[in-house]
C-alpha cells in the first residue's frame, strides 16, 4: 500500500501549550458559532443523515466568509474565484502579507 502524505510532518502538540492549536480551536469556534445560529427548527432535516446538509452549509460559509486579516475569502484565495459570481479573482499576496504583518504588530503591541 502507498501512503500519499503530501509532505506533511506530524508534530505532537503539548498539553500545556494551547497556542499551537490557535487556528484549528478557531475553525471549531466557527463550526460552534454557526450551528447555534442555524435554525435547525425552522429547517426540514434529513432523518437518516441530518449532518450532510449541515456540514455542507457551514463549509460553504466558513468558504465565502471574508477574513479579516487577509481581506479576501479561503474560496478566493485557493481556487481564485469568486464564491457568489463565477468572476476570477487575482489575489495581491504582497499586500497580504503587509497587512497581516501590520495587524501581528498591533497585536503584539497591545498584548506587551
């Protein structure tokens, strides 16, 4: 059997250092967030498999939500299209990485 794994390194997280997991505890966050805001009771649910519609309607929200820090959607920024409008979008990764290094700063400062 070949194992196909993208060049991907594991690395262990320590307990004591929740940092480390900061951007999966933010998409969990989301997830929670968006399940208390659907309204399950107003929603005819599939009985045998009630997660598929959900699952499928949090990824495309999660896709199609604008970042703060980047500016730009996750669907623009990996397939460079738009979400809403089948128009291209070209992303300017330069200025990005400008304001995401501008907003760590501003973090940074406030936190010290």
């Amino acid at each position: 059997m070949i194992r196909n794994d993208h060049g991907i390194k594991k690395h262990p997280i320590k307990v004591r250092n929740t940092q480390t997991n900061s951007i999966v505890e933010c998409v969990h966050q989301m997830i929670s967030n968006i399940l208390r805001t659907f309204k399950i009771h107003d929603t005819t649910v599939d009985e045998e498999d009630p997660w598929s519609g959900l699952l499928a309607a949090m990824k495309f929200t999660i896709r199609s939500t604008v970042h703060t820090a980047t500016q730009h959607t996750p669907m623009q920024l990996v397939f460079g299209r738009d979400a809403f409008f089948n128009i291209a979008h070209d992303a300017n990764w330069r200025y990005i990485k400008e304001c995401k290094q501008r907003l760590i700063k501003i973090n940074n400062h406030r936190e010290n």
